[in-house]
C-alpha cells in the first residue's frame, strides 16, 4: 500500500533570498533575551538540516515506496534552502556586526558530523540499518518540536507587536510555515524504514535534552557577544517574561507537546494547520519576490 502524499500538493523547494542590510542584531526590540533565544535557531540550522539532508540521501535508495520517496526528496530539497537561508544570518551578524560565531558553530559542526554522522565516536556504523534508524528517528523527533514552533510563530503576535524586524519575521514564518507543510515527512519515513515506538521514545528524550541544552548555551553565547552587551538575568524566568508578552512559546507548551510525541497513536498530522501555513507561503514576501528571483529587503 502507497502512503498518502504528506501535502495536498508535491513538496517544492522556494528558493528565497534574504537581504539582511537593515536587520539590526537586536532585531527583537526591547526583548535582548528572546531575540536571542529565538537566534540560536540560526546556530543550529545550518549544520543540522544539512545532516537532514546527507542522511535522506544516504537513505533515498532504500525507499520502496514512491509517495514517500517523493516526498523525502521534496523534504531534502526545502532544508537544504533553511540551512543556507539561517547561514545568511550568521554572514552578515559576523560582516556588518562584528559577532563571530564560529567558536559555537564549529561544536555543531561536530555533533551532527561526527556523533550522530556516519562513524559516531569512530564506529563505522552509518550504513547499518540500525543507525539508519537511529539518524532517521532523531530527525523525526526534531521535526516534531520544529512543526510545533513553526505553527507557534506563525500565530506569534506577541512578535508583531514588539515590532520585530519585518525580514527576520519573514524568515521565521517562511520557515516555520514549510515545517507545518511537511512535518508528516519524517515520522512516515522513520515508520517506513521500521522505526518502533520504544526508539521513538528514546530520540524524543535525547532531543528534549540536547535542545534544551543547546538553546541555553547558545542564548547565553549570543547574549555575551551581542556589541550591546544586554543584562544576563536568570534564564527561567526570563523565559516566562517573554512567553507572557507572546514573544516566546510558554515553557508548559513547548513541554506538552513533547509529550504528545509519547502517544503509542501520535501522528504530526493532528499538529499545526496546512491551510494556514500555505496561506502565509502564499503572502509571505520573500516567497512571492523568490518567484521574480528577488530577494525580500525592507
Ligand atoms: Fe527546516
Ligand atoms: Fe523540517
């Protein structure tokens, strides 16, 4: 039996272009902490989603089926234009602003290239289908929290109305709007290449922690090498005063839908809204100047 598509429509690759020469560090007025918060995405997306997509090609051949094929190269296709969308960020945050994040990036280079790559810890292991799964259920479980943040941005007005940097939102919800539209992707994949619930559960756990590891370093690296130098105040409740004004998903949130994953019965598809997320890349205005070649500036 064929999968169903994972979108009503093939997935496409929109070749946006960012123009960042008006996009100030501090994008997020008068919230350095969620700003910053919300840049360790720019961190971790370059090296992360390029694994994504060395993993689905070491995987594409072992697909058997077609629906799903199509939509793991459709999938491979939009991430390799976050990672490179997210990279802009870091060239010009290092050109025009001084902010060399490399110290913290070539950490994330290693992980995805060397622990979860395709000799961890010098095992050479990558092509054994146990690893395979292993790669394919840690995406799915990534894929999980970034559906979930994308369908939170996209309703985030706390960030309008703080007056966030037009480009920078449009990022986001360019981005978060692609995760909502192929979030089915990698859970059908890791189910189709016989993922079994107790790893799902134990990739959920893994990612839990390291992202809240990671999200807490790489806030604290970004705050310290913002030129503004912004007061460093407790993390926690620093998160709570930007979750009230909108600005950052509420702690609560962001941990019951982890816990959703847990259901023996989850599915991505009872998260987020297709409609809404293909409405935005309708309107979104790097994606509508990227059909002219253009980039979106301000
Ligand atoms: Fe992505
Ligand atoms: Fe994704």
């Amino acid at each position: 039996m064929s999968h169903a598509p994972a979108s009503p429509h093939a997935l496409e690759p929109r070749h946006v272009k960012f123009d960042w020469r008006d996009t100030p560090v501090q994008w997020l007025p008068g919230d350095p902490f969620a700003n910053h918060t919300i840049n360790v995405l720019h961190l971790l997306f370059p090296a992360g989603e390029m694994w994504f997509c060395r993993v689905y090609n070491k995987v594409l051949p072992l697909i058997t089926d077609p629906q799903v094929h199509a939509d793991a190269k459709g999938f491979m296709r939009q991430e390799a234009i976050h990672a490179r969308s997210h990279e802009g960020v870091l060239k010009h945050y290092h050109g025009a602003h001084g902010i060399d994040t490399r110290p913290f990036t070539d950490q994330i280079d290693h992980l995805f290239k060397h622990v979860l790559g395709e000799a961890p810890f010098g095992w050479k292991i990558g092509h054994t289908r146990f690893w395979i799964r292993q790669q394919l259920g840690t995406i799915a479980a990534l894929e999980h929290f970034f559906g979930y943040l994308g369908h939170w941005v996209l309703n985030a007005k706390g960030l309008d109305e703080a007056g966030a940097d037009p480009v920078m939102l449009d990022l986001l919800r360019w981005h978060g709007a692609e995760e909502v539209e192929h979030r089915m992707v990698a859970h059908t994949l890791f189910k189709h290449m016989g993922g079994t619930y107790l790893e799902r559960v134990l990739h959920m756990l893994l990612v839990m922690g390291l992202l809240l590891h990671l999200i807490h370093r790489g806030n604290r690296f970004m705050m310290r090498a913002d030129p503004q130098r912004p007061r460093l105040r407790g993390f926690l409740g620093s998160w709570r005063a930007s979750a009230r004004g909108g600005r950052l998903p509420a702690l609560g949130h962001v941990i019951a839908a982890a816990a959703r994953y847990f259901a023996p019965r989850f599915t991505p598809g009872d998260e987020g809204d297709t409609e809404q997320a293909l409405a935005y890349l309708a309107s979104s205005p790097a994606a509508s100047a990227a059909q002219h070649g253009g980039a979106f500036r301000r």
